[in-house]
C-alpha cells in the first residue's frame, strides 16, 4: 500500500497547549498537503508544502516537510476547542494519497 | 454559496438495490474526485474526471460507475448494492487535474446499505 501513516492516531490537549502531528509517506511528492475534517464533515485544506520546501507557516500552523526521511509534521499552536477534529496529511503524486489521521481533542 | 455540494446527505437502501450519488461544483474547476472514507476515516480515490473525462479509475467494482454530463458535475452510480459498500462518499475538486493542486470537499454521502 501506498498509504503513509500519521501519529499519533489519537491526541488530547488542554486549550493554549501546542499539538504536533507526524506524517510519514512512501511515494516520491510533488507536494505534501494536510487537510481537517470535523465530525460528520468533509475535508477542509488547511496548507500545501512543496517538495523543495522545508517549512511553512500559516497563522498557527506551521508544516515541516523532510524529504530525505519522507515525513512531514504539522503544528498547530496555541490550540482552541474548535481544533477538535481529524487531520489527515495527503502525498501529491499523480493522485492524492491520504494518511490514516489523526484525531486531535482539544478540551477547554 | 456552496462550492461542492452533494445529494443526498443520507442514503439508506438494501442490498441489491441500485443508487446514485449527485455532486456539483460551482468554483470553475476542471477536476473532479470521488472519494470512499470507510468506517476507519480510511480516505481513497475511487476516480476522477477532467473535463468530463476519466483520468484515475482505481481498482473499483465495475458496479461503481460514474458519469459527468458537464465539468460542473460529476455523479456517482452503484448497481446491486452490497453490505461492504456502507461508508461516505466524498465529491472534491481542483482547478487542475495536475499533480498537486489542492482539492475542495463535499459534505459527503453516507451509504447504508441493509
């Protein structure tokens, strides 16, 4: 399978903590994206980060992409309680291909 | 304004039974994806269509068959609905069906098949 992995598959945090996300993937990319889905939702894109880049930021986000190990993290900072829901990392090849997620909670 | 809309929300039939899934874009885009997410959140391209024509047909029953009247719209058939077929189907697009360009999301469809 082509899929790559997220971790932790589950993460809880209090409100103002920071949580980290890890993607790893095993095709070659023309660029990593990460995406949200709250309950019963569809997918929302939150950032895109080429194959040449190392870091991104946006708002309290900010993505590093390793290509050499093939992962990528996403931070988000100073989380809120509408952060609650699923991110999924997705490797842009020839098609998008989703991670398993990662089911972020963030309690107040 | 919706970008990507979906009929319906819900769908709930028996097996055997055959069905189909609309789903329309109004952002211009040339692209368009269907996507099955299992009961696991497990997210996989079933296809996809540019400029009304098939670009990814994934290792997918023949029962699934999907048809795009415009490049606005892409549907989604299923003859003889099966137990395993229960899961959401998401619609998305992307302006190109480039690698890498990033996709926007229906609401989704959840199947019940009984």
């Amino acid at each position: 399978s082509q899929q790559g992995e997220e971790d932790p598959q589950a993460l809880s945090i209090q409100e103002g903590e920071n949580a980290t996300m890890n993607c790893s993937y095993k095709t070659s990319i023309n660029n990593l994206q990460w995406y949200r889905q709250n309950s019963g939702r569809g997918l929302v894109h939150l950032i895109l980060i080429r194959s040449n880049e190392r870091e991104k930021h946006s708002g309290r986000l900010r993505v590093t992409l390793d290509t050499s190990k093939k992962s990528s993290s996403l931070l988000i900072t100073a989380s809120r309680a509408a952060d609650t829901a699923s991110y999924f990392c997705a490797q842009a090849g020839t098609a998008l291909i989703f991670g398993k997620g990662t089911t972020l909670s963030v309690s107040s | 304004d919706t970008a990507v809309s979906q009929t319906p929300k819900y769908l709930v039939t028996q097996m055997g039974n055959d069905k189909s899934i609309k789903c329309e874009q109004n952002l211009g885009h040339d692209t368009m994806y269907w996507y099955k997410q299992d009961s696991k959140k497990f997210l996989k391209i079933m296809f996809s269509y540019n400029n009304k024509e098939l670009i990814i047909n994934e290792t997918v029953p023949n029962r699934f068959s999907p048809k795009s009247p415009d490049k606005a719209h892409l549907n989604l058939h299923i003859n003889s609905l099966e137990l395993g077929d229960s899961a959401v189907y998401f619609c998305a697009s992307s302006l190109s069906g480039r690698a890498g360009y990033e996709q926007y999301f229906g609401p989704g469809t959840r199947l019940t098949v009984t």
